[in-house]
C-alpha cells in the first residue's frame, strides 16, 4: 500500500516566501520531473508537487530500507500556496491565465492555477532585496503592531498597518509617512488621555506649531529620562515623515523605511509600558 504524503503546515507568507523565491530563479521550469508548466510563469500545482518532493526526499531519508511507493495528497493544505499567488496579483507582480487541459475528446479550461509575471513583477523581482525572499516578517511587524492598538485606538491601527503594506509593496515615501502619522496618534492618545479633554487636545493639535504644543502637554512634567527617551523617538520619526510628506526629492530608501518601521515598533512598546507614567 502505498504511503499517503501531505504537504506541512505552512502559512500563507510561507507559501509567499517559496514562490517568490522561485520567480526569482531562472532555472525554476528545469524541474526534474519534467512537469508542464503549459507555459505560465507560476504554475501553483508544481509549486505544490515540489513541496511534496521535499517531504518525500524527508521520509525517504527516515526510512532507508525497504521498497515504499508514495501517493501525493496535493489538495490538504494548499489554501496558502493559492492565497500567496493571488495576494502577488492584487499588488500587481502577476497575472493570472487561463490553463488549457486537451483531452480526447474535449479542451477544459481552468483559472487560478496559472500565472505571468508582469512588466512591473519583472522590476519588482529584481529590485527585491535577498531579506525580503522571507516576508513572514511583515506579517510579524503586522501583528506586533497591532498589539498596541487597543491602547492607542483606530487611527493608530489603521496607520501601522498602512506603513507595514507600503514597506510590503517598496513604496518607501508612504511607509515613512504612514510611521510617522502612527507616531502622531500615539501621541494624541497619550495627551487625550492625561488632558482628557479630547476635542481640546485636537483644536490644540491643528493650530499652529500643534504638534510641538502637544509633545509638550506630556512631557512638561516628565522624569529627565522619559522625557528624553520620549522625544528622541518623536524626533526621529517626525524627520522620516516630515521628509516623506515634502514635495522636494527625496534620498528615502529601503533601509530607512525599514529602520523607521523598528523605530514605531519601539516607540508602541516604550509609550504602552510607561503608559501609567506618562499620563
């Protein structure tokens, strides 16, 4: 009897990680198996079929002895593998085809197998950085993010996750300002919270020189440290984001967009724990 294979759990940025990777290899149709791709770029059921093959190669090298055959299970546990290619649709690195079956009698079609790389995809996968080959990471920074959104409310979430997609699709400029407008709302929270005062918090937020008056409102009485380490992280992210918002040219890259997205990150977790001390 043969042994029944299933494909592991992964997640969907798993299943992104692997296909992106592959896009990336231009060897990627020498399959050994001599699989048809029937001329797409991505065809997901390869990707799919060689998945199984490392859980073969793993069995095999468990089981050394003995004459075993192997029957592929290559529907459990594929959702992500689809997910993934279509999530590299939605931001514009493929496009799906239509994958034509000739049988005797009859040619069946079927989309969302099958996809090309698109003029944008081929630009995207050579500017890619060998870090971004692994992007669990964004759905990590995502979530971690996100822990603090129940402290410092919608506009904030809203926010840090905008500047985690934009540094996702490498539009630098938006992920900085996105970090920089998150920053803002943490703020805000902070200050609505020891005024508690709302609506006078934000007529002061939109008067002039606004920003700086309400930094002030919490750190005028603050410890030297908190005060300083406060402002610090204030400072940093309203450069990032005062320079994303100018009209002029700007040098922003992929570096500081990233370095910004730890600064926020930091910046969530210093105002959530010394939440108590600074209000």
């Amino acid at each position: 009897m043969p042994q029944l294979l299933r494909l592991p759990t992964i997640t969907e940025e798993d299943a992104l990680g692997r296909i992106i990777s592959w896009l990336k290899n231009p060897k990627r149709n020498n399959d050994p198996v001599n699989r048809p791709n029937y001329g797409h770029d991505l065809y997901v059921p390869n990707m799919i079929l060689s998945c199984l093959d490392e859980v073969q190669r793993e069995h095999r090298s468990q089981n050394p002895t003995g004459m075993i055959t192997y029957q592929f299970d290559d529907t459990t546990g594929a959702e992500p593998f689809y997910g993934a290619a279509w999530n590299l649709c939605r931001r514009g690195i493929l496009h799906p085809n239509v994958t034509k079956f000739d049988t005797r009698y009859t040619t069946s079609m079927l989309i969302g197998t099958g996809f090309t790389i698109t003029p944008y995809g081929k630009r995207w996968l050579n500017e890619i950085s060998g870090y971004e080959c692994i992007p669990s990471e964004y759905g990590r920074f995502a979530q971690l993010l996100a822990r603090h959104s129940k402290r410092f409310g919608n506009g904030y979430h809203a926010r840090s996750q905008e500047a985690v997609s934009c540094y996702q699709a490498h539009t630098y400029l938006a992920c900085c300002a996105m970090c920089g407008a998150s920053a803002e709302s943490i703020m805000l929270a902070i200050a609505i919270a020891k005024r508690g005062d709302e609506e006078a918090v934000l007529q002061e937020y939109k008067s002039a020189s606004g920003r700086s008056k309400v930094e002030k409102i919490i750190t005028g009485q603050q410890s030297g440290r908190i005060q300083q380490d406060f402002t610090l992280f204030m400072s940093l992210l309203k450069y990032w984001r005062d320079e994303a918002a100018h009209g002029s040219l700007s040098s922003i890259d992929e570096e500081e967009a990233f370095t910004t997205l730890i600064l926020l990150l930091r910046f969530a977790r210093f105002a959530d724990d010394r939440w108590d001390q600074l209000i």
